[in-house]
C-alpha cells in the first residue's frame, strides 16, 4: 500500500506561521485587524517596547505578507492585509483533510 504525498500549497506557508509564531506580532496584527493603518508611534504608544523593535516585528509581517505599509512624508503607516490569512487557512484545510482521509483509511483498515 502506498503512502499518499501531502501535497504542495500554491505559495509557501511558513514565513505566515513564522511570523505568526510570536507574542509580540500576533498583538499588532490583532490591534491591525480593525481596519485602520497606524504608525509606527502609535504601536509602540502602549508597549514597553521601543520603536525601533516594533519596526522590526512590523518588517517580519511586512515579509510575510500579514501586514502592508505606505510611506507618508516622514511617518510609515501600517494596515492588516488579510490575503496570507486566507492563504495559511487554506493551507491547514488543506492539511486537515489529508489527516482526516488518513484517519479513515486507518479506522477502516482496523475495523476490518
């Protein structure tokens, strides 16, 4: 019996999950969520975290396709863009249905 492939997802997935996988950017992503663009400023307003950190982690999502900026005069503002999100559900779907046929190949193979 051979072993099914996991398939490949369209784009890479895990600079999304890496990204994700910190305390620090999961809060600016959820305070991004809402819809309006911040700066730099007033993400760090309310941490105890300097500018030059919050920047970094806002890079990391910026990377990742999480979060998009746009430069206005001196200040660079940053807004949610929830297309890697869908990506990444997409993704685990994906990989949760693989588990699921897997899971039922093996119900089946030890109810018989």
């Amino acid at each position: 019996m051979s072993r099914p492939s996991l398939r490949e997802p369209a784009s890479d997935p895990s600079p999304i999950f890496a990204a994700l996988g910190d305390r620090t950017r999961l809060s600016l992503l959820l305070t991004l969520s809402d819809g309006q663009s911040r700066s730099i400023a007033s993400l760090s307003a309310d941490t105890q975290l300097t500018r030059q950190a919050i920047t970094k982690h806002l890079h990391v999502l910026e990377d990742a396709g999480l979060v998009s900026s746009i430069r206005i005069g001196r200040e660079s503002r940053f807004a949610y863009s929830p297309g890697s999100i869908a990506d990444a559900t997409s993704y685990l779907a994906t990989v949760s249905a693989q588990w699921d046929e897997a899971l039922s190949r093996l119900r089946s193979l030890v109810e018989d």
